[in-house]
C-alpha cells in the first residue's frame, strides 16, 4: 500500500472534514463573544480538532462488526488499516489534544478530557442504548460553540448556536442510525431506529428537520442576528425540505429505502457549512 493511500485511510477514519468543521465551530464561538481573534480560540479550535478526530478513529474501533455489514469499504473492516495503528492513531490525536489544551488554559483541559471521556463513552456503551447515546453525541458534536464562546470571555455567547447545533446533529444522528439499521440490528447495537423501526424513525427524523428549520429562524426574528445571518439560513431552507421530502416519498414497501436515508445524511453533511456560515455573519 502506497504512503498516499495510507494517509487516505487515516484521514477517512478521523472524518477529517467533520473535524475540521468542529474546530471550525469553536472560532465561531469564540468570534460571537469577541470579534478579536485570540491565540486562547486558535489553539481551543486545534483540540476540538484533535480529540474529534481520535474520538471518530476510537468510534470506528468499536463499530468494525457493524462497519463489516453496513460499510466493508472501510479502512478497518476492509483491512487495509490494522486495529492496532487505529489505536496508536487515537492515541496521539488524543495526547496532541491534551498538550495543546494546556497552553490554552484550565477551561480548555476541562472540556478537552470531558471530551475525550464521553466519546469514550459513547463508543464503549451508549452507543447502543437508544436516545441516550443519539442525545450525547448531539451536545458533544455542538459543544465547540460553547468552549469558544468561554475562551472568548463570553460562554453565553455561544448558547444560542449550541443549541440549534443540538438539534441539527440530533436529526443527522438519526439519520445516519437509519443507514446502518441493518447492521446495527444484527451487531445487537439498540441505536434509535433499531428500538423505533423505520416509522418511528421517520417522523423522528422529520419532526427534527422541521424544528431545525423553525429554530434556524428564531435568532433572525427575535433580533439577536441580522440580515447578514437569514440570507444562508434562508438558502439552508430548501434543502432541509428535500429531506423532509425524501423521508416521506414513497418508497419500497411504503416507507424510504436506506439509500434514500443515505442521499438525506449526504444532503445534511453539506448544509453544515452553510449553518456555520449563517453564525459566522451573525456575529458580524
């Protein structure tokens, strides 16, 4: 295996896109509380980089069983990467994480091993325990605003974000939980769609896209964020009600197929950026 296709694998095990939007989240954050970049929120974005990355690595570790069914392509099950170096590669994301929380103050070693223990936790046990482990991993996955906002001197700041951000990763959750429902039921992996079936799963899914639709719009009409924040909200729109649609279409046996599930989590993963984006100029 060639040396490019080894750091492929790797970067396709720590979901390097999604980590970059993590760190991506705390400048945010910390530009929402105050509009001067510090070396404190530079240095807080490169642990949430880290620590998420070593978290999807540690996710992908315990999901090798279900991954075998559901996604064989990848770099674990496929064997092209060994479960050892996975470790050693969770390992130094996560020490790097740690060293540079220190330099950027006790705030940030608190959030950085709270972090890192609820992965763990998550991956280990929750995972599989229903609304729990969907309700986790939804704070984990927008708690950047909030350590920003805190490195910024102003946590409250980074409320607001945090809390569509929690709805917004809840739906992509369950959304991603119905992709690999069938894996998961045979691993015996209990997530959300797995206990509520796919009709459950969809209005669950549906009823969270829409609340993500209703919330985007709430900071624009209360007067928190102006104009410059509704114009990307406004464009995120019509692809939160694709999804809502694909969901509800039709489909074999009068419900979606996964690959119709899969088309939504596809559609998500690209309006994170836009929402970013909306909080960005929000803050303008």
């Amino acid at each position: 295996m060639s040396a490019w296709s080894k750091v492929r694998d790797f970067a396709v095990l720590t979901r390097i896109h999604n980590c970059l939007l993590a760190a991506a989240s705390v400048m945010i954050g910390a530009f929402l509380a105050d509009p001067s970049v510090t070396d404190k929120s530079l240095l807080g974005a490169a642990v949430v980089l880290f620590i998420s990355a070593g978290g999807y690595v540690l996710n992908d570790i315990y999901d090798i069983g279900t991954d075998g069914i559901n996604k064989p392509w990848r770099p674990l099950p496929s064997g092209r990467v060994r479960k050892r170096s996975a470790a050693g590669l969770t390992a130094l994301s996560w020490g790097a994480g740690l060293m540079l929380s220190v330099f950027a103050g006790p705030v940030a070693v608190d959030f950085a091993f709270g972090y890192m223990l609820l992965l763990w936790f998550y991956s280990f046990k929750l995972k599989s325990t229903g609304a729990a482990g969907t309700v986790l991993v939804s704070a984990v996955s927008s708690s950047g605003f909030v350590l920003g906002a805190a490195l910024g001197g102003n946590a409250a700041a980074g409320l607001l974000p945090f809390v569509i951000g929690f709805v917004f990763h809840f739906a992509r959750e369950v959304v991603k939980g119905a992709v690999d429902v069938e894996g998961d039921r045979v691993a015996g992996i209990g997530t959300l769609p797995v206990r509520m079936g796919k009709r459950g799963s969809d209005v669950l899914c549906v009823a969270s896209i829409a609340a993500v639709m209703a919330l985007s719009i709430i900071p624009f009409a209360a007067g928190v964020y102006g104009l410059l924040y509704l114009v990307p909200v406004l464009a995120m729109q019509p692809l939160l009600a694709l999804c809502i649609y694909l969901i509800v279409a039709p489909g074999g046996e009068g419900r979606p197929e996964a690959d119709s599930y899969g088309r939504v989590a596809g559609i998500l993963k690209a309006v994170m950026p836009v929402g970013l984006l909306a909080f960005l100029l929000g803050g303008i």
